[in-house]
C-alpha cells in the first residue's frame, strides 16, 4: 500500500469515526466505553531508538543483540537469558526520535476522544505510562497499554502470539472496531486472524513504515 493511499484512507476513517464518536464517547469512568479503538506498536512506529535486546547463551556463553525489528522473530530458548535493560530507561525512550507521521495519527485520536491503547514487545507497562505521559504528552488508560513481554500480563509464547492475546483481552473488553499499526508483518497477520475466531470483529491493519 503507497503511502498515499494508506493516508487518504486513514483520514477518511478519522472523519468518520469524529462524527459518530462525538454522539457515543464517554470515558471519564472506564477504558472501554464505545466500540472503536486505535492500537499502536511502539518500536520502529511510534518512535525509533537505540535500544537493543541483549541474549545470552547460558550453554555456549555467546553474547549477542538484536533489535526490536529482529526481535519480533526471535524464539526464547530454556538456556537464553535475556536483558532488557536498554527498553526499561526511560531516558533512552526520551532520546529516541518520534516517527511524526504516526503520532499525527495518535494525536487526531486522541483529540476526538477515540479510544487509543499500546501493544508493544517490550517488558515495563509502567515504564511506557510514564513516557507517554511525561514526554509525548498524551495520557491513555494504563489498562490500554501493553508491554506484552511485562510479567504482569502473563503472556506465552513468540512476540506475535502474545500481541494476539493482548488483542483477545481488548475485545474481552468491548471493543470490536480496531486500527492496528504495526512494523511487522507477522505480528499484523497474527492479530487480523482475530476476525475469523470471533464474530462481529473488525481488525484494520496497517504496515508502519519508518
């Protein structure tokens, strides 16, 4: 899809959703009133950074990194260790570089009060409340938000498959009208296969390019 397209029909969708939202929004109580929501990846969608996953090997002692990109098809091995220490500073997220054309497409969410949640890889849910809140500027429902490597979500399995069951909890929720943006294509297909395992489910999605 040329970038042309992808925003003619982004916008398109923004006036239409302005006007029905502006009948049936009310989100001072809970996360989930009406139907439609906007979720965004992070890594390489919303913002570029250095930050880097470390692994290492426990049996043969290699050490090696990869990057948001590289991990999304990484498979966690019983002898890997992982550090995610880089994506848990705050200040390399402060540091990192916003990809505009995306947060304009946050932005006009939030301004029409369309409901706006985060599905990302990374491992600090808390972490990104707080960089979205203090440096971007926005402030989302936390309950929106996930860090779906963060323990606190219980997640299994590879990056896809828990971005998939973060996707079952917001439907569990209410909603049924999704806008998905995502780098990676794997991660796209895994949550669009939603609609065939539930009735009424709407999934867009959408391929950010950095």
């Amino acid at each position: 899809m040329d970038c042309y397209y992808q925003k003619k029909m982004i916008m398109g969708s923004y006036f239409y959703w302005n006007e029905e939202w502006n009948m049936v929004t009310n989100r001072k109580d809970k996360p989930y009133h009406g139907s439609k929501i906007m979720v965004f990846d992070l890594d390489d969608t919303l913002v570029i950074t250095d930050a880097k996953i470390k692994v290492c090997d426990n049996k043969t002692g290699e050490c090696y990194s990869l990057t948001p990109e590289e991990f999304n098809e990484y498979e966690k091995q019983p002898h890997h260790e992982l550090d995610f220490d880089d994506f848990k500073s705050i200040e390399v997220m402060k540091a990192g570089r916003l990809i505009e054309y995306y947060l304009k497409i946050f932005k006009e969410a939030y301004k029409m009060k369309i409901a706006i949640g985060i599905v990302t890889a990374r491992d600090d849910r808390e972490m990104i409340y707080k960089w979205l809140r203090e440096h971007v500027g926005y402030k989302i429902d936390k309950d929106l938000i996930y860090a779906v490597n963060d323990p606190v979500h219980k997640f299994k399995g590879i990056v896809s498959d828990r971005k998939k069951d973060a996707f079952k909890r917001l439907i569990d929720m209410g909603y049924n009208d999704f806008q998905f943006y995502d780098d990676d294509d794997t991660n796209l297909m895994s949550v669009k296969s939603l609609e065939k395992e539930y009735e009424g489910i709407n999934i867009s999605t959408i391929k950010a390019v950095k």
